[in-house]
C-alpha cells in the first residue's frame, strides 16, 4: 500500500547574530542478554533484527565454529542472511579490511534498514563496529561475542576501531550496538589461555568495583575455568553489568582517572616490550595488577590479606604474575622504557590505579621507577585466595549483583546513555 505524508513546517526566523546550538548526541540504551544455550540466543536474536536483512561479519575460525550455524538458523527463521569472514587475528583489525567489508556492503545494496551482526571476537567486534558506524553515516549493529574478552568487555560501550601500524585503535569513534547477544555455549570452543585472558579482565573489574563479584570467582574458579554454562552466565552477566555501570559514568573518556585502567599502565608496556603478540592483552594486565599490588602493599595503601587475596586469585586462575611468568618474558629494562614511553605521551603523567580495599582504588601520578622494578618480580605474595564469603554482604551500590546462578533462561541487563547513572568515574 503507498503512503503519502505531507509535512508542513513554519519555523520562524531566527534572531539575526544569535548564536545556534544544537543537540548533537544521540543516546539511547540497548540491552545485553547472557544466555547459556544457542536457542534462546538465536530467539533473542531474531527478536532484536526484527524481520530486517542482516549483513554479518565474521572470522574464519568463529565462520566455521559457530557463525554459519547461526546464518543458517537465522535463514531458517526468515531472516534474509549475507555473510563475509576475515582472516582471524590482529590483522584483520586494519582500514583496508573496514574498506573491503564496506565493499561489501555497498556492492551487495546494504541499505540503511538492513541491520550488521558482527559475531566473533574482539577484533571482528571493533572492525564491524567502526564499519557499521561509517556506512551510510551509520547503520545499526548487533553483537554476538564469542570469546570471554569480547562477552565481558569489547562487545559492551561502543568503542569501536580499527588498528593503524602508528598505534592500535588509532582510528575509531563511539558508536553503540542496537544489542548484545552473549551466548556463553559459545565459549566451549575456545583456546584455554584465551579463557584466562579473558577471566583477568573480569577479576580486573571485580578489584575496582564489585567485592561480591571477587567472592563469587574465588568461590566458583574451578566450574569458570572448566567453563561450566552456569557460572559462565553468572559472571558474564556481572561483569556486564559492571561494565555498564563505569561506562555510562563516562561513556567518551574525558575523565583520565578512570579505574577500568587498572593493571594497563604496566599491561600495556609489557605487550610493547614483547611486541604486541606473544602475550595476550588479559596476561598483561594481569602482571601489572599483581604489579600495582605489590606497590600499594608496600605503600601500606592495601592490606597485605587482601593483596594475598588478589595475587592469589590471579595465580590460581593460571595468569602471570611477574615478568617471568609471561609466555615471553620481556627484560626489565625494556618494560621501563616502554613506560617511559607512556608517561612521555602523557605530558609527564604515569598514573596507577593502586586498590586500597576491594571495591576502591586510588590514582596515583607519583610511583617511582624504583617502587616499579621492585614490583615487577616480588613473588612474596603468591598466597592461596582467601576464604570466600568475605565481603558478600556489602551494602548495593551501583554495580551491585546477585551471585547467585539462576535457574534456565536468560539475563538480560541494559546499558544506558550517559545520564542513566549519576557520579563521576573515580
Ligand atoms: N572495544 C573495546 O572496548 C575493547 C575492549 C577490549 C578489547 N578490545 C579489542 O579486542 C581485541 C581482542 O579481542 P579477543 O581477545 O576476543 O581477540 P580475537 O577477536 O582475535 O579472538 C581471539 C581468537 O579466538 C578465536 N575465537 C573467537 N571466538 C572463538 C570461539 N568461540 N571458539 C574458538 N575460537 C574463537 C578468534 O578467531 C581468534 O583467533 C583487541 O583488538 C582489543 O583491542 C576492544
Ligand atoms: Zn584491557
């Protein structure tokens, strides 16, 4: 049936030499659903495209693990399916791969109602992120993460990027998916270490932000690493929701003193000392939050129980702990350049994010090169995890979440625009 809509305007002149602003963002929230089995994630799925055409992007691995499984079901229910993968890896994160997948998309008449299913891990999520936000000024986009990294973190906040050789994520913007669907059977296929890599990120988000959630992976260690679906869901669940939670208090990262960096001071320079590749971003950051450790423990900031808790944690989930842990162990000397490095780009500035309790941190721009070499190797606190229970009871702020794995069926949180929650990121 055609329509027809007449639109009528009026709009007055405006006073001459007036000045003109404008509301340039446009926030909206979008819901992340956890769930344990493929079935209700294909449903959530069908549901969220909503009898749209869908272009998914994918890699070679995740293509023919899971993804053309999905296109298929996706086909089967209706929905009109294209489908591209990109070598797996690092290197598909580039401007040529985003040019070739816009390509794609042009040559095949991707229209602006026509919807992008981005399945995979971080790298495929940040590619198809940044090319959903390009073509067209910007079609919708769905997340289907398939790694832990990507379920806890990048599949969440809209950063999206592409990798240029000066710099990783060098060019990119904030563009936010319509949906996140994480399905954590999907995680079952995935390489053991990526599995920690992953998990340190997590624990990571438990230290600065959510003792419950530390209880919850001291206590429940053993079924996450065997990948037990329904501590899977429970701690997929949680950390989104922390995520969102950080995110939302300051979703462009105008604000430097952001907890979330916890561990990345020292993590980034070990992967620039080993170059980029041989250890995995979640085993860095894991050596440089036992190294932040150490130094609030010797600063008498942190307890020396909690900081045995949270070295202990981090070693019992099979994470490095020091330099000489990592799969390749970089010299010393080469990790301090590299902060050098970091604190030259900053204007002089090398912040750490040194924990003081579960759930509280402070920034610190004063740690000494002496206090980091001293840091880098102390083994002193590879002591067993505490008991767990400790802080179960601790009071809800925002962030807060029930520990307990729930029955069949799925979690679903929702991720808010900026406004959504109140406070400034610490
Ligand atoms: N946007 C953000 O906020 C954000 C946050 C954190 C990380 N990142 C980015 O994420 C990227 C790293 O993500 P990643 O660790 O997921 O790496 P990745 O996407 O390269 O995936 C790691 C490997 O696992 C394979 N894989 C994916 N799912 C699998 C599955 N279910 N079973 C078996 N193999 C599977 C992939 O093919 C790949 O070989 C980096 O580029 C990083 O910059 C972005
Ligand atoms: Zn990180």
């Amino acid at each position: 049936m055609n329509e027809q809509f007449l639109i009528r305007d009026d709009q007055p002149m405006p006073p001459a030499g007036e000045v003109v602003t404008t509301s340039s963002r446009r926030e909206r929230s979008y819901s992340i659903h956890v769930t344990a089995d493929e079935d209700s994630a294909l449903q959530t799925l069908t549901d969220a495209i909503g009898g749209r055409q869908v272009s998914v992007v994918t890699d070679h691995i995740v293509d023919n693990l899971h993804a053309a499984r999905i296109a298929a079901a996706l086909t089967s229910r209706g929905v009109p399916v294209r489908s591209m993968a990109v070598p797996a890896g690092e290197q598909s994160k580039s401007l040529q791969m985003a040019c070739r997948l816009l390509d794609w998309l042009a040559r095949s008449d991707a229209g602006r109602r026509d919807v992008l299913l981005a399945i995979g891990g971080g790298v495929v999520i940040d590619t198809a992120g940044w090319v959903a936000s390009a073509y067209m000024r910007g079609i919708p986009y769905i997340n289907v993460p398939t790694t832990l990294l990507a379920q806890v973190d990048a599949a969440i906040g809209g950063k999206v990027a592409v990798d240029h050789w000066i710099a990783k994520n060098l060019i990119g913007s904030f563009y936010e998916p319509e949906a996140v669907v994480s399905c954590v059977g999907y995680l079952a296929t995935l390489d053991a270490r990526q599995v920690r890599a992953g998990l340190a990120e997590v624990i990571k988000k438990a230290i600065i932000a959510s003792p419950p959630l530390f209880s919850f992976i001291e206590r429940h260690l053993g079924p996450l690493l065997a990948l037990d679906p329904a501590a899977l869901r429970s701690l997929v669940h949680a950390a989104s929701s922390i995520k969102c939670v950080l995110v939302a208090r300051d979703p462009y990262e105008t604000d430097l003193r952001r907890t979330l960096n916890f561990g990345h001071t020292v993590g980034h320079a070990v992967e620039t000392a080993t170059g980029h590749g041989p250890v995995l971003h979640g085993e860095a950051v894991a050596c440089g939050m036992a190294v932040a450790t150490r130094i609030a423990c010797a600063r008498g900031l942190l307890g020396g129980q909690t900081a045995a808790r949270i070295v202990g944690l981090l070693g019992a989930a099979g994470l490095p702990l020091s330099l000489s842990e990592l799969a390749l162990e970089p010299p010393a000397g080469d990790v301090i350049a590299a902060l050098a490095k970091i604190r030259q780009v900053r204007a002089g500035s090398l912040r750490f994010v040194l924990p003081t309790e579960l759930g509280s941190a402070l920034i610190a721009d004063d740690v000494t090169e002496d206090e980091i070499c001293a840091a880098l190797y102390d083994r002193a606190m590879t002591a067993v995890a505490g008991g767990p229970g400790q802080f179960s009871t601790v009071a809800g702020g925002p962030g807060q979440f029930s520990t307990v794995a729930g029955g069949p069926g799925q979690f679903s949180t929702v991720a808010g625009g900026p406004g959504q929650f109140s406070g400034v990121r610490a």
